[in-house]
C-alpha cells in the first residue's frame, strides 16, 4: 500500500473525473432510453437486481428492490455502474481501500465505520436512485477519496444537468463538480465530445482556465478605469466561449453572512428514509417536520424559534445539496441519515471552496461550543480594503472547519463567506479608507450554525465505530 505523502492527488482527481463522467453517460443513456420508449414509473420487482445480465444502457424498465423501506431501492443500474467504478480502481489501485454504497449495504453484517488512514475511494454510483426511476434530473456519480480520515478528493458528475452552461452552442454533457485539497474547488461543463474529455477533466485544465480568467478579469477592471467605462465586443465574447465551461467555486464573490441569519437565506435538507412515526415526540420525521417549521416560520414565531429562511430545498441527492452549498446557491445544508458515500465527495468540495461542516445535532444547553467563536467577534482585528479575502488552502486548515466525522450520519454545512466588516471614514481626497473586520468569516459561520441549533431537534442517528464531540 502506498504511503500517504506518496499518493499523488491530481493523478486521483484525473482519474476520478473521467471515471465519474464514463459511469455518469451510462446513466444518462438508460435515461435517455426509458424516455424515448415511454417512461412508466419504475414499481417493485419480485427479481432481484443484479450486476449480470443485459447492458444499463439497454430498455425502457428498471428492475427495483426495497432495501429496508420503498424510499430506499436500490436498481440493476445502481449495481451494474457500481460495477464498472469499482473494477477501474482496484485496477488502477490495487492497494487502494474502497467503500461503496451498493457493495456496503449488501454485506449484510455490521455498519460500523470503517474509514481509516489508509488510502480510501467512498463511493456512491448513483445518488438519486428515486429521481432516476422517475427520471427526475436531479442524480450523480459521487467519488470521494479519502487520507488519514480527511476527504481530501472530491467528484461530482451530474450527467441530467448541462442547461446552465451558458457558453455551449450543442449541449454539454453534464455538471462536474470538483476539488483537491489545497488547489481549489471548481465547477465545469465537460464537453460532448469524446475527445477533448481527457484535457478539459483535468485539475491543470480547470486551474489553467480560471487562472487564466481571473487574470483577464483584473486586465479588463484595470482597463475599464483608465478608459473612465466600457467593455470588450462581441468577438471577445465568441473567444472566450470554450474557455468560459470552467468556474472556481463559490460561483460569486464570497458574501458576508448577514447578521440576521437564517433570515433570508437558502437552506437545504432531505426526508431522508426514516419514515417510521412510532413515537411522534421522539421520531427522526417528526423531529425533522418540526425543525422545517421553524425554520420557515417567521421571525419571532414559534417561541422565538421562527428563522424564515428564504427556502428549503428537497434536491433527493445529499451530494448535489452540498455541490450547490460549495457553489454557493445554497446558504445551507442540514441533514441527518447520511453515509459516508452521499457526503464524502461533497464534504471535500465544500471544504476547499472555505465551507464549514459541523454536527447537525445542537449541543447541551451549558455546553462551550455554543461559546465558539464569539470571541472572535468585536472588532479586535482589522484589515485594509486591498487585502485578500481568506482562502480555505491559505487562511486556515480543513481540521478547523471539519468539526465532524464523515462516517456520523448528522451534519450541518455552512458556503463560504467573507468576513463581515464595517465602512471606517476614508483618508484625504475621498479615498477608499479602512475597513474594520467585526467577525471573521469562520466566527460568521459558527455564528450561523449556533442560529440553526436554537431552532432544530436533535435526530436519533449513532453509528458504531464514531466517537461523537462532547455536547454537553
């Protein structure tokens, strides 16, 4: 097995991406041929599903299992591309651990986290297998690779979604989301076109290209003051269409988080399949109905717990929540019922874009944590208006916004986010002054989660084999 510090990361990402990106076109091509055929919502098979038989890419049916309820099946499809992942790893890295859903779920035996140091491939081939069986858009390829316990690889392949490129005249193939740890988080539009597939999925394509743009972007802003305005022309437009399918993530400026959060942010959480109302009081869904009300409740409304968030949002795939929180287009993500295989990937692209990740269960009343980062607050550092925003691979390490095992089934992740800072008066002729920074942006984030714990329920999830962060 290979040592950590000899494993080669961009190798890992290289692979990963064109690995998640072959996986995700055979799932939209069965997609493709269910539509064509007349689509019929896919319903219990008494045939087990398997990964022999006849080709995903073939016919217009899904053979479907219950595991342990209707809301969690599992398909041929789901197994067959399982298949196809884990046969390029352990052939690419045979010394390499591997977990994956379909492979854990069927074993059988103990669900005890089995995460360690070694070097570790977590992986959900289709995420989303209820939306793909009513070919709702919404599913993913997620690989996640793991070292020393820390989700330091991330791929995200959703092969359904390619309106948002917004440069590309035939259609992209998919949304790709991903990250190594230290050289960025990014988002792209892989080409349709096989044989550009292996330059434009590399992380020295996607670091090449937002380079390379920033830059412009700084060119452009410097030249748009000397010329008192304007912009470039069309043909600059028509250039920059190949190069404009690559985005470092968040999408947009970082933004500060407002004081008055939850207030007016997006907030994203699941169902999830624990259905069970055995107990009302004590049930993870009735636990998690509460928990929505108040959060959509508005502000000052049930007890003081009202949070009127903006929206919840259901996407029915836990690594497309956390895509969309990296990005920044979700403020959010609270959740409880999770694997390691629905938030590795995600986790990893989260962090690099400067998320933080923290247990989504609020700690004992007279606990410190809900002291974190108040003494952060106050104006006791400062900063100039020219200086850097803090980036997650220079600023601070993933050890200190990764508050919670991948294996803990309950988390809540906050987007990256400047810090909030206050207008000081400006120097002679109206210049731009000094800005005071009256919280950090990781103080901003324990901020938010301390707002979300007042309105939440504790969820009953607990795993063997995770050591949980006192609460009390």
């Amino acid at each position: 097995m290979q040592a950590a510090e000899e494993i080669d990361l961009e190798s890992i990402h290289d692979f990963a991406t064109k690995l998640a990106i072959q996986a995700g076109t055979a799932l939209r091509t069965n997609a493709f041929h269910r539509s064509r055929q007349g689509h019929h919502p896919a319903s219990k098979s008494k045939t087990k599903p398997t990964r022999r038989g006849k080709d995903c890419n073939d016919g217009n049916t899904l053979n479907v299992q219950e595991k342990d309820s209707s809301v969690d099946i599992v398909t041929d499809v789901d197994l067959q591309v399982e298949k196809l992942i884990l046969e390029r790893i352990r052939s690419a890295w045979p010394g390499h651990k591997i977990i994956a859903e379909e492979t854990f779920s069927s074993s059988g035996g103990s669900k005890d986290y089995q995460i360690d140091d070694s070097p570790t491939w977590i992986v959900d081939p289709l995420d989303g297998t209820v939306n793909f069986t009513h070919l709702f858009p919404l599913i993913c390829v997620s690989i996640g690779f793991t070292l020393k316990k820390l989700p330091v690889v991330g791929v995200i392949y959703a092969p359904l979604l390619s309106s948002m490129d917004p440069y590309s005249r035939t259609g992209s193939g998919g949304t790709l989301w991903s990250s190594v740890k230290g050289r960025g988080a990014y988002q792209s539009y892989p080409s349709l076109d096989p044989r550009s597939l292996a330059d434009t999925t590399t992380l020295r394509y996607l670091v090449r290209s937002t380079a390379c743009k920033e830059e412009e972007e700084e060119q452009e802003q410097e030249q748009a003051k000397v010329e008192g305005g304007g912009g470039g022309g069309g043909e600059e437009e028509e250039e920059e269409e190949e190069e404009g399918r690559v985005f470092k993530l968040p999408l947009q400026p970082k933004r500060p988080l407002p004081l008055t959060s939850p207030n007016g942010l997006l907030l994203a959480s699941e169902w999830g399949k624990d259905r069970s109302d055995h107990d009302p009081q004590t049930s993870n869904l009735s636990r998690k109905v509460e928990t929505f009300w108040n959060l959509a409740c508005k502000n000052g409304g049930r007890q003081g717990k009202g949070g009127q968030v903006h929206g919840i949002r259901s996407l029915g795939s836990a690594a497309l929540d956390l895509a969309f929180c990296a990005s920044g287009s979700v403020d959010i993500f609270w959740e409880g019922g999770c694997w390691e295989w629905d938030v590795c990937a995600g986790i990893a692209i989260l962090l690099e874009s400067g998320g933080y990740v923290e247990d989504s269960n609020p700690p004992d009343p007279g606990s410190k944590l809900w002291l974190e980062g108040q003494e952060e607050e106050g104006g006791s550092n400062r900063m100039e208006t020219s200086s850097p925003l803090p980036c997650s691979s220079e600023s601070d390490d993933y050890e200190q916004r990764l508050r919670v095992s991948l294996g803990a089934r309950r988390f809540l992740c906050i987007r990256s986010c400047s810090p909030l800072v206050s207008e000081g008066e400006g120097g002679d002729g109206g210049g731009e002054g000094v800005h005071e920074n009256v919280e950090s942006s990781l103080a901003s984030q324990k901020r938010v989660v301390r707002e979300i714990w007042r309105r939440t329920r504790g969820l009953n999830y607990s795993r063997p084999g995770i050591k949980y962060v006192d609460r009390s």
